[in-house]
C-alpha cells in the first residue's frame, strides 16, 4: 500500500485506518483458507497464490483520470 497520506480530518482517519484493517483481514482469511487473491497489477487482474500474499500492496506510481465526468 502507498505511504499513508496526511490526513487532518479525524473522520478522514477513522476510515483510512478501517481500510487499512479491512484489507488486513481479508488478506489473512486468503492465505489462512488457501485461496488465491484476485488483486490488479500492471493493468491487469491476476490471482496472487495463498503464499504470495505477503507481497500484495501497491506499487507507487500515478493514477490516471479518464476525463469523462461522472454524474450523480
């Protein structure tokens, strides 16, 4: 996962770190039940095998935005 961003709002904190454990567990239920994980990498999605799991997180690199706008 990146860096953790500075974050003021502690609201914008609680999520973070819910996030941040939800992926934790999720990741631990995988490796524990011998489950591939589905994750996005290089442009792709690929399954990560239950040992490999260790290594999930995300490459640093920048995200692009379609200049389409979405509307609610």
């Amino acid at each position: 996962m990146k860096r953790q961003p500075v974050l003021k709002d502690p609201l914008a904190r609680k999520a973070w770190a819910a996030m941040q454990a939800a992926v934790a567990k999720v990741v631990e239920a995988h490796r524990r039940d011998g489950r591939p994980l589905a994750v996005w990498q290089d442009g792709k999605a690929v399954l990560v095998p239950p040992d490999g799991a260790s290594i999930v997180g995300e490459a640093s690199g920048k995200y692009r935005v379609s200049g389409r706008s979405r509307k609610a």
